[in-house]
C-alpha cells in the first residue's frame, strides 16, 4: 500500500504505511523490508530530506551485511549511487556505474530495478557514448519487460527512452515514446514514474500539452515536479546553509551555501542553465532560483558580475 500511494504521489500517507513497514526489519521477508525501503528513502528525497534518505541507504547496507544476504547487499548498494545521483554526486554514482554487472535480468515484481539506475546514470553522464549506451540498454530491458508483461516497468523504460531520442534532436520519436508511457501509466495514476526522471522530462511534458495530450494528468505530473522542487529549496535552506563555510571565510553578511558555490564555479566554466542542472541533476528552474540568491548574496545582477566578484573576494579559491 506504501508504494501503490508513493506511485501516486500522495507521499505523506505513503511515508506513514512504509514507516510501519521498515519498523522490524529482521521479523520480515529480505525483499519485503528492502523495497519499501527503497520506496521511503525516495519519499525523503524527493521532500528534501536527503540526511534521512541517506541513512535509510546505509541501514540497507547493514542489514545485507548482517543477514549475510549479498543479492540485498548488492541491490543496497545501486540504490545508494541512485540516491547520489539524485543529490548530483555523479561522480560517485557513476564510480558504481563503472563495477555493475548488467545482467542477466530478472523479473522485475517490486519496486527498484539498478538497471534503470545504470541507464540514468548513463543519461546523466551525457557524452555521446554514454547516451548511445543507455539508449542500447534501455532497449534490452524494453524487450525484456514487455516479454514479461510487465507493464509497471514498461512505462518507466518507455520514458527513460525518450531521453536519449532528444539529446539526438529526434523529438518526434522522443514525445511519441513519452506518449506510449503515458497512455499505459495514466489508468493507474502513476505520478511518480515520471516526476522522479531527468529534470529534462519538464520540457518533453510541457511539450505534450501544447499538442493537447493527457493534458489534466501531464498537469498533475508537473504540479509533482512543482512540489519537489520546493521540497528540494526548502531542504537546502535546512540543511546546506548549516554545512557552509563559516562567515569568517566568506567576506558576505550572508555566505553562500555549498550549493550555491557548486553554482557559482561551474557559471565561471561558462556553462550554460540547461548544462548546470544536467550536470547536477536539477531542474533548471532550481539553477535559476540559485542564481538569484547568488546575485542577491554578491549584490550583482548578472552572471559576469557574480564571477568577477567570486574571483575578487577569493570566494572560490577558498572551498
């Protein structure tokens, strides 16, 4: 019931029944503890309370190290490299990226698949090898789930491919994919399937309602994406500003958080909204609201200001 209400996006009733769920971890059956886990880390994650969505990760790990159980233990530790690619540590997701063993592939009944984590890192790694990769392996597990009937997956898979399809430039074949995931996903609500994918998803959705598709249910998906993002605003507020570089070391009334010095130095690379958000793993509307605090913060206006005052107060150079 947890995860039926998470795919629904009625987090806060989920939240209440996978609490319950993970309570007595070693009274019930591995995969039963394990996926509703997995499923109340997400619900963490996605309101912005990633400390808690890490810990849910690590206590995965220790149940599969002391249940001795290595499947729970290597499936724990994909989940954790979804987490840190969720929280933008590609790096470390894509460390894990490097070690996993593909197949064989296995029914896919519950809840979190590492495959598709595999793809998204992939997605999120963006050079041409890599998308040409997830697109190679998203079409072997799109054979696969419908081979198996599985409908649940067959519309994550179907969304995750319509990422690989835009980075090409084929935004037909992109919208179409994310059209046949939406005709399949609508009858059972999922909300979540769409609304936890690539912040680049946005754009393809806002895409389907100027050519009037779903329109009511792609409106409720955004209204989701809406609210993660102020989840994701408010948990930095709670948890980042505590993280940051005393005042001492930033000569501002008001320091910059760690994630808005991670902003700040890659707009000294020169790289563009779109290109931070996907190398973070944000939303561009979250780079745009940092950016804002960044020019408020340094009394700037613009992105040229903000790197020359950065450079002038030595802001950088001191992380």
């Amino acid at each position: 019931m947890g995860i039926a209400l998470y795919h629904r996006n009625e987090l806060q009733a989920a939240e209440e029944k996978l609490a319950e769920a993970v309570k007595y971890p070693y009274s019930q059956h591995a995969w039963n503890f394990a996926h509703s886990a997995f499923a109340l880390a997400l619900i963490y994650q996605a309101r912005g309370r990633t400390d808690e969505a890490n810990q849910v990760g690590e206590s995965l790990i220790s149940y599969g190290l002391d249940t001795s159980n290595p499947v729970v233990l290597q499936v724990a530790r994909a989940f954790q490299a979804e987490l840190a690619l969720r929280q933008g540590r590609l790096a470390e997701a894509s460390h894990w990226a490097e070690q996993f063993v593909v197949k064989p592939f296995v029914p896919m009944y519950r809840f979190y698949v590492p495959q598709l984590t595999l793809a998204r890192v992939l997605l999120a790694q963006d050079t041409a090898d890599s998308r040409e990769q997830a697109a190679d392996l998203l079409q072997q597990l799109y054979d696969f789930v419908v081979s198996t009937h599985n409908t649940r997956f067959q519309i994550e898979v179907l969304a995750l491919q319509a990422l690989p399809y835009d980075s090409r430039g084929e935004r037909s074949a992109a919208l179409e994919n994310l059209t046949n995931a939406l005709q399949l996903a609508e009858p059972g609500g999922f909300i979540r399937l769409f609304a936890d994918l690539d912040p680049r998803m946005d754009d393809l959705l806002k895409e389907l309602i100027k050519q009037n598709v779903a329109v009511g249910y792609i409106k409720r998906i955004l209204d989701a994406f809406k609210e993660d993002e102020h989840w994701a605003l408010q948990g930095e507020s709670d948890h980042l500003t505590a993280q940051s570089p005393p005042s001492s070391t930033q000569p501002l009334v008001e320091p910059l958080t760690n994630r808005e010095l991670e902003i700040l130095d890659l707009v000294t690379q020169r790289l563009s909204t779109k290109e931070i958000a996907a190398k973070l793993f944000i939303s561009s509307l979250t780079v745009k609201k940092h950016l804002s605090n960044i020019y408020g913060k340094l009394n700037v206006s613009n992105r040229q200001q903000a790197g020359e005052k950065a450079q002038a107060l030595g802001i950088l150079t001191k992380r």
